[in-house]
C-alpha cells in the first residue's frame, strides 16, 4: 500500500466515524450531528444578543 492508498482509506475511515458512525457516547448521534446542534445554540445566542443590544438599547 502506499501514501495514497492509506490516504483514502484514512479519509474513507474519517468520514465514516464522523458522518455515518452513531456513538453510544454522544446519545446516539453522530459527531457531524452533535456538532450541527451545537453550532445551532452557538448562532442563537450570538444573534440573540446582537439583536438585544442593537435593538432593545
């Protein structure tokens, strides 16, 4: 095998644990998911406060 064969099979694997994988640790869902969910919280509160304090004031 060489470096770009492994590489494949790295990406291929890479893509599996964080795309198609469902972890027991993370209640089932899969880190890409986990990470959607939070990234939604995150732009929630930052547009929350942008409106608070541009709007309210």
């Amino acid at each position: 095998m060489n470096q770009d064969e492994l590489q494949h099979y790295l990406n291929k694997y890479y893509y599996f644990y964080n795309f198609e994988r469902c972890h027991s640790s993370l209640n089932t869902k899969t880190p890409f998911q986990t990470l959607q969910k939070f990234l939604n919280k995150v732009i929630f509160i930052i547009l929350n406060n942008y409106f608070l304090y541009n709007y309210v004031y």
